[in-house]
C-alpha cells in the first residue's frame, strides 16, 4: 500500500513551485483528516516493531528499524490529544525527514495524497480547539483537513538549547543594527530564527505566511530608510503563499526586486535546491543550524559604513 501510495511523489512534490502544495491524508482515532506534506515523507509503512527506551519523552512511542537505521518513532496521535497508538499493531508509520533527520510518525488511518492551492491553506482559529500543533487547515472534498506543524511537535521532545556559536557571536560583533523578515507559519520556528538574528544585531519583522510577508514588504517599500528590511527570511511552506511563490512575487515587483531572499526550511533535497535557483533567491539555509543560519544572513547584509559608530 505504501509504495503505491507514494509511487508518485516526485511529481507531487513539483506542485510547490507553484504554490500548490500535496498532502498526505490521515486520521489519528476518529473521522477527523489531518495532513502533512508529502515533500517530506520518505516512506509509508505498516506499523513496525518499537523498541521502548527508559526515560524517553512521552511522545517516544520508540525506537524501529527503517532501511538499516535506528530512528525515534513519535505517537502522533498522542501528540495530538487522541489515544496513544502505541500498542496499535494496525497503525501506520509515515517516515519522514525534516531538517535532515529522520523520524517515523504512528498515524491509526492512511487515507490519500490530496493537492490543493496555497491560497486555500488558512491559519486556524482558535475556536477550533487544534492549538499550535496545527499550524493550516483548508477543506478538501467538503472535509475539513487540519495541517500539522510538525516542527512544533519535534521542538516539544527535542528541548536541546540552539545557541550561536562563540566564534559567529565574534564575527556579529561590530556589524550596524540591520531589519530583517521573518516569514514562518509555525511559531515555534520564528521565535527560534528571531532569537538567533536578534544575537547578531539584527531587528526583526515577523509574518506568518507569504501573502503577510508581501503586504508588509510593499508597505515597507514606502517607510523611511530605517525602517525597510534589508533581508527576507522566509520558510518554503507556508499557508496561503508559499516562499518559492513570494519570492517569485518579489523579483517581479520593481521596488522589491533586489531585496535580499534567504529561504530557510526543513524541506532539503536536490529538488529543492533546484527550485531555489529556479525563483532568484539569493541563499537556502537548512533548518535548523543557528551557525549556519546567522552566518547566511551575515553574507547577505550591506558590509558596515566605515566611519559609523560601531563599526
């Protein structure tokens, strides 16, 4: 089932260039459908054998064996509110790889692969009851379908400090305050990339999706100087308008045009790589690597003005 399922992955995935997104649909222990992007997902399989290790997080389900490495495999359903799966012999595993980990996910229910636009993937509401594990929903054939912020869920069991490095801390040093974006739709992810950049001396806008962080940009198109950005910041995927679609709005847009664009997301791959020279952008950075992230940025602001205080 699994192999025929994602048997057309690849061409899926090519969607996102055009701000069309495909997900995987599945249910975790009652009718309601979740998803996640196929542009992660390695692999579906049917429940594996766990291995339980003494003192892990609660939402450890395990350890399995997946194509000769041991990888964490997460109670999603428990993640989510819903009954653990755990001791579920019917449940699935979608394998998935983020941030150039692997990790596998225990869902109760495989549905289908599903593309929608990005325009149609809206940030819940709170009334909804999801909380910051859902970070989109759209409907899909009439049915509600709740997006989950993986990264969220992975950031709850991975509570490891991400800090700079002492040597990148060093080269900040002495670098004039700049402004950046910063376009995420999870939370967790945005309050990481501004902690980071605030380290290096840089001020930060957020935004929660591509279409927020275009607004902002035109309207700070016409600011005072000091109060433009001189970088963008952005996640690949991302309800509404996804980065490769914003930062192809943004070489398209004369006053926008030569804004530095550092795309930034767990998505990694070949395919990828090539998407982001494809749109323009100037840099793709894998999540999450502080050094590697801050170093990216320090690259793509104006060199300091000689004779400023400061510098």
């Amino acid at each position: 089932m699994g192999s025929a399922l994602l048997e057309k992955v690849e061409w899926h995935t090519r969607l996102a260039g055009h701000n069309r997104v495909a997900m995987l649909l599945f249910r975790l222990g009652d009718n309601q459908l979740f998803g996640i992007n196929v542009f992660k997902v390695r692999e579906v399989l049917r429940r594996t054998p766990l291995e339980r290790m003494p003192g892990a997080h609660k939402l450890l389900a395990g350890t399995g064996e997946y194509r000769g490495q041991t990888i964490p495999v997460i109670d999603l359903a428990a993640a989510l509110g819903y009954a653990s799966l755990r001791q579920t012999e019917s449940a699935h595993l979608i394998v998935t790889e983020f941030s150039r980990s692997v990790q596998g996910f225990l869902v109760a229910d495989l549905q289908r692969i599903v593309h929608c636009s990005g325009e149609s993937l809206v940030a819940p509401t709170p009334s909804l009851g999801f909380g910051p594990q859902v970070n989109a929903v759209t409907r899909i054939d009439g049915a509600l379908v709740a997006i989950v912020d993986v990264e969220h869920i992975l950031a709850i069991i991975d509570t490891a400090p991400h800090e700079l490095s002492a040597r990148l801390l060093r080269e900040a040093d002495g670098h004039r305050s700049r402004r950046a974006l910063v376009a995420d739709d999870s939370l967790i992810a945005r309050r990481r990339i501004v902690k980071v950049l605030n380290q290096i001396g840089v001020e930060c806008v957020v935004a929660q999706d591509g279409r927020e962080a275009l607004d902002r940009l035109l309207e700070l198109a016409d600011a005072p100087e000091a109060e433009r950005v001189d970088v963008l910041v952005s996640d690949i995927e991302m309800p509404r308008m996804d980065g490769y679609a914003l930062t192809r709005a943004i070489r398209e847009t004369p006053a926008l045009r030569q804004l530095k664009v550092l795309l930034h997301s767990s998505i990694s791959g070949i395919f990828n790589e090539e998407m982001v020279k494809e749109v323009n952008a100037d840099s793709f950075v894998a999540k999450f690597q502080p050094d590697l992230l801050a170093q990216a940025v320090l690259s793509l602001l104006p060199e300091p003005m000689a004779g400023v205080e400061g510098t």
